[in-house]
C-alpha cells in the first residue's frame, strides 16, 4: 500500500511539476500574448540567399541587417545578431516583447522574430523595409541632399517616434542609442527610429534617474549620464539635439583634420548660433537647391539644438516639447509662404514692384537660386555658370559647387 501511494504521487504530482519546471523557459515565451509571427531559420536563409552579400544592408556592432524576399510578406529587413550582443536567450526574448507592444508611425516595425538554439543560437528580428536607408547616409553625403523641409519633417517624425517612448508607454522606454544610422527614411522620406539593442526602462513613482551601465555611441553620449552614471530621459534628448545639429550643417559628429584638433559639432556651431547666425554653419547644399531655403526656420533648430545639448539634464527640453517647437517652426513658415506667395525676397532687377516687407529690409530670410539675376538688399548680383575639368573640393561645405564639366562665360560676370 505504502509503495503504492508513493508510485500514484510520484506519477501524478512530482512527475508533472518536474515537466513544468523543465518546460517554464520555453513556454512562458511562446505564450505571452506577442502577436508576432515565428519565422524558421530555414525560410530566413530563402530569402536572403542564405545571408549573401549581395543581400546585405548594413552591419554594425548589434549585428547585420539582410534585405529578405518572402512571398507572402514581400520585402523586408532582417536583422541577425551576433553571438555576443544578447548575453542571455532571456534578453532577446524582453527586446521582443517590448518591440511587439511598442507600436508607432515613427517607430520601425517588428513583424516577427526567430529563436533557434539548435542552429547556434540564432536569434534574428524581422522588421518592416524601409527604402530609403538612414539620415546618415544623408549627412555625409551619400545620397542626394535633403532639402530643409525634409530635414524639418525628418527631425520632427523621429522627435515623435522619441516622444512616444518617453511619454506614451508605462514605464517610459529610453533608448540610449539615439543616433542618425538609427534614424530610418521611408518611401516618403518619414522618419523611423530603430535598433532598440540598447533601450532601458525609464524611472517609475518618484525615482529621478535609472542607474546604468554607460552604453551608448561616442560623441552622442550625454556628458552628464557619463560622469554620474544617472540615466534619464534627457540623455536622448541630447542625443537628439546632436541630430539637429547634423542636420543643419551635415557635418560629423567630431571632426579633424591636419590643421585643427578633434572638434565636437557643439563647440563649433555654438558660436554662430549663439550670435543669431546660421549661415555659416549652414550646409552649402542648401543654397543649390531649386527650393529656396528658409534660414529662419534652419537657425531655430540650430538654436533648438543648443538648449537640447546643455549641461544640466533637467534644462532641456522634453521630446514632446521638442516636437511643439518643430511643429510651430514648419507651421510658421508655411504661414509665411501662403502670404508671401505673390511676393519675393530675390526680385529680377528692374522689377517696377518694390517689396512690401519692410522686416525683410537688412536681412534675408529665403535664398532661392532659381532667378538667373537677383537683388539682394539693394545690391545686383548676375548668376553665371562655371565650367572646368575634373573640378573636385576637398571642403564638404563647398561640395555642390563640384562638376563633371565648368565653363567661364566672363562677358557676363
């Protein structure tokens, strides 16, 4: 009777408990309610030429990102990390969960995942295709330039999809890696956020900060979470003001070269900004453009920028206020548009119409390259075009002045 009842109890309770125990890992993570779907390895390496090079959009220290073809799904971006960059199978599973709940226009979005211990390890997200690859592309030069709306939209969207983490999720979400590779273009050039390897949850009740690990890209790196170890919500932020200041200028993070030490983008464009002046920091590509430019709206966000980037976090200005500012900036100067429509600041000389604006008097607000003669503040200015072989500037402020072929006409000059 005794070997009996200790047989029916083995069987019936300990031998279940032992099974739940065994089975808890796995199962508490395909039940959790992510409504995401479960992709196998074998279908991820069909759609990307089993991971080619021919495939690839882009690597970096989280791992590599392959273009897929599904039939199904279409396009989209699969992200295979490497070995190191989850230190547990649960790290992956929580940046799951929290991509599958964290849903927003301005956010990349998570599709699906792949979790396979039986092929070492694999641990891959699947997100949506964005076409337009990132604003770092942009910035330096690698793709055609934006022009200043785009770069006001592109600032603007990524602000929201930043804002949305900070405000809209309880406990606020802080990325940590707010940078221009991780800011995405999509086929109408909105911007995404993405790449979410680093993000942390904000303090809860009356906490002030989160204690952290310093993790983070150099030069975008808040020198307050630096020194303190104290992170806030305000580290994206100057992340963030960083951005605008790359956007205006499109110029990298620190710079050098053989006549000036390393220089942060901060303490080169703080002089001009700080004097009201955005033109000489302003990226050149702006004034070749057929859309004129308004400086005004360009000086803002520099000037944005530095209340972004002060020293004392509690300074700043929060992400929903940053996108307010955005907003009114764009709106501000599509106002202005709409009332100035039958107007012009560059007038062809010799027009009998005088401008009506007297605070456009000893200033310009818009250039625009478009007339083939101008006037600027009383003094006439003859546009010509230059032809020379092979012509190339080494300063990036000068790049599109650059031509394939120049030509002098000097009776016109």
């Amino acid at each position: 009777m005794v070997l009996a009842s200790l047989y029916f109890l083995f069987r019936r309770k300990v031998i279940p408990f032992l099974k739940s125990l065994k089975g808890k890992e796995q199962s508490s993570f395909k039940y959790d309610k992510i409504s995401l779907r479960h992709f196998d390895f074998q279908e991820l390496e069909r759609a990307t030429k089993n991971f080619s090079q021919d495939c690839l959009l882009g690597s970096g220290a989280f791992g590599n990102v392959y273009k897929g073809t599904f039939d199904l799904e279409g396009t989209l971006a699969i992200k295979r990390a490497h070995s190191e960059s989850f230190s547990t199978v649960e790290e992956f599973r929580n940046e799951v969960r929290l991509l599958s709940a964290v849903k927003h226009k301005n956010l990349i979005g998570l599709v699906g995942y792949c979790e396979e211990p039986e092929r070492g390890g694999a641990k891959i997200l699947v997100y949506e295709y964005v076409p337009n690859g990132s604003l770092l592309e942009y910035i330096m030069g690698n793709r055609m330039s934006l022009t200043w709306k785009q770069r006001v939209n592109i600032a603007n969207g990524a602000a929201r999809g930043i804002a949305y983490l900070h405000e809209g999720v309880k406990p606020s979400i802080i990325h940590r890696d707010i940078k221009p590779s991780n800011i995405l273009l999509g086929e109408g050039f909105e911007a995404k956020v993405s790449d979410f390897g680093l993000v942390k949850s904000g303090p809860t009740g009356d906490q002030s900060h989160v204690s952290s690990q310093i993790k983070g890209t150099p030069g975008y790196l808040d020198p307050a979470y630096c020194s303190s170890f104290h992170l806030t919500k305000f580290s994206d932020v100057y992340s963030f003001g960083i951005i605008l200041l790359q956007l205006v200028s499109a110029r990298p993070v620190v710079d050098s070269t053989e006549k000036q030490s390393i220089q942060h983008i901060i303490d080169w464009a703080r002089p001009s900004l700080e004097k009201g002046s955005v033109e000489g920091i302003m990226d050149a590509n702006l004034l070749c453009q057929s859309e004129a430019c308004n400086m005004e709206v360009m000086l803002k966000m520099g000037q944005l920028a530095l209340r972004c980037v002060v020293e004392e976090p509690k300074q700043r200005p929060t992400m929903t206020q940053v996108c307010q500012e955005l907003e009114q900036a764009l709106y501000s100067a599509d106002s202005f548009n709409n009332k100035q429509s039958s107007k012009e600041f560059f007038t062809p000389t010799g027009s009998s119409q005088p401008s009506t604006n007297s605070e456009s008097q000893g200033s310009v607000d818009l250039y625009d390259c478009s007339q083939s003669f101008v006037s600027i503040n009383g003094v006439g200015f003859q546009k010509f075009h230059v032809d020379i072989d092979s012509l190339s500037f080494k300063s990036t402020d000068l790049r599109c002045l650059e031509n394939n072929s120049i030509s002098i006409d000097m009776d016109r000059i």
